[in-house]
C-alpha cells in the first residue's frame, strides 16, 4: 500500500512563519496547543498558525497558538550586498602549498591460493596447524 500526499490547505502556509489564523484559515473556534487542555476554544481571530518541519514528512504539521504561547522566530536575513571587486592583479596572491598525497596501497587479491588441510578440506592458519583436525600442514 502506498501513501501518498494530498493537496490542501497547509501547502499555501510557509514553514516557521507565524500568521493569523483567521487569515490562513477561516473556520470554528480552537485550541492553542500551549494552553491547558481544559481551556477553553479561542476564536481564530486571536490565535496564530504555524506551520513546523517534520522529520519524516515534507509538508510539515501545523499548530495553532495563542498570543502567550506563539513560538518566537528569527527576523529574514537582511538581502546580501555583494563587496565590491577588486580589479585584476591589484591583491597579489600568496601561491597555495600544494598537499601531498599518500600513494594508496594496493588492495589484497582475492585469487591468492592458501594453505588448505589435506583432510577437512578448510583454509589453515598462517601457522601451518590445522584447526579442525591439528595436523601441521606445511
């Protein structure tokens, strides 16, 4: 069986972002999900929507708080100003050291022919001595 995603109305909603939630969806009272479980459901007017990363699913969850509870998040990093460059030849640059590299050691062949024992017919130790049956195998 395979699960697959549906469209709807959380696609719309950018991730960390907090909006009203009477804006980003109209509908009945609800719960904050910082406040108590006994309180009582808030008119969307006074909550806010946030929509989180999941670990396992892409199109995240979304939570409603109200203002008490509504998760702080980090102001938009200001657009970047490019430095102006330099022109050519101007910043006269130190050569980079080249690194060395270790040469790689050959990987061990698979086709080597070992030592088998005459009698059970299994690979013998590099001490020659046969570890099913003890014979010394030269």
């Amino acid at each position: 069986m395979k699960i697959t995603r549906s469209s709807d109305w959380r696609d719309a909603l950018p991730f960390e972002v907090p909006l009203l939630a009477s804006e980003a969806v109209p509908g009945e009272p609800t719960r904050c999900v910082g406040c108590p479980a006994a309180a009582e459901p808030r008119d969307r007017s006074e909550l806010w929507v946030v929509k989180h990363r999941h670990p396992n699913n892409h199109a995240g969850f979304v939570r409603y708080y109200c203002v008490e509870h509504k998760p702080k998040t980090a102001p938009p990093p200001p657009p970047s100003v490019a430095a102006p460059s330099k022109p050519r030849g101007a910043a006269s640059r130190a050569p980079k050291p080249e690194r060395t590299v270790a040469p790689k050691r050959a990987a061990p062949s698979l086709d080597v022919v070992r030592a088998m024992c005459p009698d059970c017919f299994v690979e013998v130790s590099a001490t020659g001595v046969c570890g099913m049956c003890g014979q010394q195998v030269a």
